[in-house]
C-alpha cells in the first residue's frame, strides 16, 4: 500500500533522472503542495452554495491539484534546472535543494505549521482478509496507482509522446538531431512526474489523513531511494523499488525486534530499510533492474 | 599577451616580499582584533556565531576532500562529525564519568572517525555517481537513528535527551570556556573558543593545501576526472578512496569533538540530513575543490542566514507596516532564493578551483 505511493512518487523521480541525470530534490515537495492544495480546495468546495456530492468534490480538487503541480513543476524546471543544464554536475543538484527549502517555506506560510487533517469525505470500512486488515480506502489507493502505472507504461512504450521521451533518454543530442523538441519533451517529463506527485500526495494524505508542510521531503527521500533500488532510470525498476521499499518497511517494523531478539524496536524500520538497499546495492550496484549504462562526464 | 604583461605590471607588488608580509600581518591582526570589534559592534552573540562558522569551514574543508577532490558525491557526511562528537561526549561528561583530557580525546576522535569513514567506504567503493550519494545518505541516517534509540536495552547515547554536562576543553586546570583574564583583557569563553578554532581552521587549510598539490592530491583529482583512466595510470583507485573517506571523516570527526565540548551538550538533533545538505552547499557554493573557495561559501552560509534571521522582521515593518509573514520562514525562503540565484549566476561556485 505504501509501496504503490513511494512507487508513484518514485517514478518521477526515475523519469526526470532518465532524462537529465539530476536528483530533482523538490519533488518530495511538489507532493506536499499536492496534498495541501486538495485540501484548500475541499474547504473551498464545500462552502460551495450548490451542494455537490463528495465524490465530485474530490474529483475537482484532484484535478486541481494536478494542474498546479504540473504548472509547478514546469515552472522549477525552467527558473532552476533549465539554465543550468551544461553546467557541473552538482550546480542544478544545489539549485533543487535551494528549491526544497524555498517551497517547504513558502508552503508554511501559505497553510502554517499545524498538521493539517483530511476531511471526512468518506466513512473508513475495515474489511478482514485472510488474518490482515485492509481499509476501503487502502484498496482504492492501490487500484488507483495501478491504474496509473499502466497508463503511463502505456503512454511510455506505445506513443509517438513515449517514444520521442526515450529517445531523449536515450541521448537528447541525438534526439534532437531525429527531430524531437527536446526542451517540449524535458518539460512534459516535468510535468508528467509532477501530476503522478500531486496524485502521491492525495493519496498519502487520505491514508495517514495528516498533512504537513514538512512531510515532502522524507516521502520525497524514501521515494529516490526506492528509485535507486529499482535501477534509477528505469520506470519498471521504479515501481518495483517503490514496492520493494513498502513491503521492507512493513516487515522490518513488525518483525526487527524478533529478528534482534528484542534489541532493536521498531524505531529501526528505517535503518532496516537502509541496510536493504546498501546490500543490494553492494551486490548489484547499478539496482535491481538498472543496466549498466557508460559515466556521464 | 598585452593582458599578461599588464596582469604582471598591476600584481607586480604581490611578489615584493616586504608588501607580502605587510600583507599577511594586516589579515593575521584582524583575525586577531576580530572577535573584540564583533562584540563592540554588534553584540556577543555574534562572536558565538563566528564560533560555529569556523566548526563549519572545518567539516566544509573535510567534506571538499572527499567531494571535491575524490569527487565522491557524500550526502551522509554529518554522521562523521555526529561520531566525533558522540566520542568526546561519552569520553569527557557524566555519562560514563569518563574525564579523560583533551589531547587524548582529539586523537581518539580523529581515529574513531576515520574508522567509521573507512566502514561506509569498503561496501560502497564499486558504486559510482548518485548511487553512492543514497548509500552515504542512508549511512547518515542510520548512524542518526542509532543515536536517537541507544538508550534502551543499554543505555549508551541517553536517546534523543542527548548528553549533557560534556567538560569543555581546559589547559592546566583553566577551562577554556569561563571568562579568563590575561593580561589585564577578559577573554570571555566565546572569545577563546574563536582562538582556538582559528588556529585548527588555519591547520586545516594549511594540511588542505598541501594534500591539494601532493601526489595524494593529484591522484585524488585524477580519479574525479575519470576514473578508469586514473586505474590505468597505476593509481590503486580503491586504497585512494578509501583514504579520502577516510581523511574527510577524521576532519569531520574533530570538528564534532570541538563542538561538542564548545556546545557542552549534544543531541541527535543536531545530526539531521538538513545539515549534510548545508556543508554540501558551502562545498559547491563556495567551489568545490578550491581550499579558499571553500572557506568563502562557509562563511557566506553560516552568516548569511543569522543576518537574515535578524533582518526579517525590521524589513517587513518598513515595506509592509507590519510582521505579516512568519519571520522564520521568510528567513528560510530568502535562503533558498539566495542558493537558486548565485548558482544561476555562478554554476561552478563563487570561487571556482583553476583546473578542470
């Protein structure tokens, strides 16, 4: 369940690295303005003078949602990253993190430091299956991203969009020589990664159904480095981290303290998490799925 | 050549020795009058403030080696200096009423960390790029979060309370910060703290400066500039890195020490990925790999967000009539803003290293 989210939130960060070979840091924070924005909209909405019905007022806000991280997104890329893109290695790297911080800030100031909670829209079912429990909102989560997934996979591997976003990959040069627009194609992965954020962060929100200005960036961190573990670069190998990473967790928060005879409590998920990834790491260095692709220098 | 000849004939006095060492006396007598015109000036706080920026421009002068001269991408590197300062703490308070001196435990630090440089570097040497940057990270973070919950089933680190009452650093019974007299001055424990880490900021550059330009050094850059070319030159690339990691980390680690023992108390707080991220930026802001270049990015963002911190508030009196945003954030945005623009304005940093 949490899988699927650090898999969404996971594949715009595989996308934009496919495409430029940047850490793009403030995605994590795109996701949070998604969260926060569905929220502004629902109370807007609500206060509508024609009643709608709650799924039509989820419904807008999403979209909206989408919308503004997508104007976002394009808007990062082209004030920070654009400019940057024949210089060193690490300047766009500095200029995202600049950006993290810039947002993480101005969406404090626009929604304050509280935590914010997700309105009830909808009433928790708890449904038991099999000795586990799942909630209806859970299941919808992961009937979403799926949904999600398939059409991006599709979009990838079968459009003309698709193929002209792995020729850029593949080498922009080359791509535009061939005729594709490769500033167009840059923004749209963009974009792209940024409405599958805004959907991360909606759903992340429903699920804790707590939101603070903060909570972008260690999403955004857990969600790299699930990327990272799939092979970055490599949008199946995203999803598969962003699983992998989902399940780890779980598992090391329910069973590391058994593991350690009761030496390590649950405080050591992530510590779990992390050792996971250095051994794969170690053993496969370029990911699970990553294929072993020449330094850019 | 006419731009030569006159670059000669404008820097002609820089190779008048007698000028030269006019020159270096001028900055070693500010350096030394510093802290006196700060408090007279603007308070003492803001000597305190200098204090830590030193403490910053030894982990930024540690991080550059392993980043800017290795050019290994390290996004964990607080860890090392969290070690350093865990090591003093636990080795100089109450804790385990351990007091041992400060000349023992600098050298301890220094090896302690190193070791922990050498154990994040064996299993990451085949990793190249952004892989080994989310190794490192996680490394940070795991040396974080063991910090946070050691207190339980032994208690070794006081969990996220952190450890109080460390002894500062003291030379033949005089610790070094109460306020001293000497020679009719009062040297308040601020004032001596900015001494003492002057004079191992300048050790550090001075030891950066000669590594930069020794055969260690040069193979070091050649591995960052391309490292199967530098294997095939004869250079043991994995016995270089691992030196790197572990060089860094010693510098981090006497850093965390100094600091803990200025500080007199440590927590994990103070060991989040944020401040990874802060020396990273005074690496690059500055100019990676240029020892000076360095200097001047830790410097520029250990001050710069104190005087925004202060400024923020005056500033919105004046243009809004009013505190309308929360100072904090509008500090925090205005940092952020500042690291977009000066990397758009100067990709490779403020200062940039000559060789490419």
């Amino acid at each position: 369940m949490l899988g699927s989210v650090y898999a969404l939130v996971a594949l715009g960060y595989t996308m934009v690295y496919g495409i430029l070979g940047l850490i793009n840091f403030a995605h994590g924070e795109v996701v949070m303005i998604g969260a926060m924005v569905v929220l502004t909209m629902i109370g807007f909405l609500s206060g509508f003078p024609a009643p709608l019905s709650n799924g039509a007022i989820l419904l807008f806000a999403v979209i909206t949602a989408i919308l503004v991280c997508s104007m976002l997104a394009f808007l990062i890329e082209r004030v920070a990253y654009r400019p940057l893109r024949n210089a060193p290695r690490l300047a766009p790297l500095i200029t995202a993190i600049g950006m993290s911080i810039l947002l993480q800030n101005i969406a404090m100031i626009i929604w304050g430091r509280q935590y914010k909670t997700f309105p009830d829209l909808f009433s928790t079912v708890s449904y038991s299956f099999g000795g586990a429990n799942i909630t209806n909102v859970q299941v919808f989560i992961i009937i979403i991203s799926i949904l999600i997934m398939s059409a991006l996979l599709l979009t990838i591997n079968f459009t003309r969009i698709g193929r002209a976003m792995r020729a850029t990959a593949e080498s922009p040069q080359i791509a535009s020589l061939m005729g594709v627009n490769v500033n167009y194609i840059i923004s749209l992965t963009f974009v792209l990664g940024a409405a599958l954020a805004a959907v991360a962060g909606v759903l992340v929100f429903a699920n804790y159904s707590v939101a603070h200005y903060s909570m972008g960036f260690m999403l955004g961190l857990k969600a790299f480095t699930a990327a990272v573990l799939g092979g970055i670069g490599n949008m199946a190998g995203a999803m598969l981290g962003g699983i992998l990473l989902g399940l780890i967790e779980s598992i090391g928060a329910g069973y590391i303290s058994d593991f350690t005879g009761g030496f390590m409590g649950s405080h050591y998920q992530d510590v779990f998490a992390f050792l996971v990834l250095i051994g794969v790491l170690v053993l496969r260095p370029t990911g699970i799925m990553g294929e072993r692709v020449a330094d850019r220098t | 050549m006419i731009n030569k000849v006159f670059y000669l004939e404008k820097f002609k006095s820089f190779q008048n020795p007698k000028i030269v060492w006019l020159g270096y006396s001028l900055v070693a007598i500010t350096l030394a009058i510093l802290p006196f015109i700060i408090e007279a000036s603007i308070g003492r706080t803001w000597v305190r403030i200098l204090d830590f920026a030193l403490i910053y421009g030894m982990l930024a002068l540690g991080l550059n080696i392993v980043v800017g001269f290795a050019g290994l991408l390290d996004l964990g590197y607080i860890a090392f200096y969290a070690v350093g300062a865990y090591t003093w703490a636990l080795l100089a308070s109450p804790q385990f009423g351990l007091h041992l001196p400060f000349w023992l435990i600098i050298p301890i630090g220094f090896v302690v960390a190193g070791f922990f440089g050498v154990l994040l570097g064996a299993p990451t040497l085949r990793l190249r790029g952004d892989y080994l940057a989310i190794v490192t990270l996680g490394f940070g973070e795991i040396v974080r979060i063991f910090l946070n919950n050691l207190d339980h089933p032994i208690n070794i680190t006081n969990g996220p309370v952190g450890i109080n009452l460390i002894d500062p650093i003291s030379v033949g019974g005089y610790a070094l910060t109460r306020t001293q007299q000497i020679a009719g001055v009062n040297f308040s424990g601020a004032h001596i703290y900015y001494y003492l880490l002057l004079v191992l900021l300048l050790a550090c550059i001075f030891v950066c400066i000669r590594l930069e330009n020794s055969r260690l050094g040069r193979a070091w850059i050649a591995i960052r500039e391309d490292e199967t070319a530098a294997q095939a030159m004869g250079i043991n690339t994995r016995n270089m890195k691992l030196l790197a990691f572990a060089m860094g980390a010693s510098f981090g680690g006497v850093a965390g020490g100094v600091f803990a023992s200025f500080q007199g108390f440590v927590s994990p707080e103070s060991f989040i990925l944020l401040e990874s991220i802060m020396v990273l930026c005074m690496v690059v802001l500055g100019g990676m790999g240029n020892v000076w270049g360095v200097v001047l990015g830790t410097l520029l963002l250990a001050i710069l967000p104190e005087i925004l911190r202060d400024i923020s508030s005056p500033i919105q009196e004046s243009l809004l009539g009013g505190v309308w945003i929360d100072p904090e954030s509008l500090r925090m945005v205005l940092f952020g803003l500042a690291l977009i623009l000066v990397m758009l304005v100067r990709p490779s940093g403020l200062w940039p290293s000559k060789k490419h």
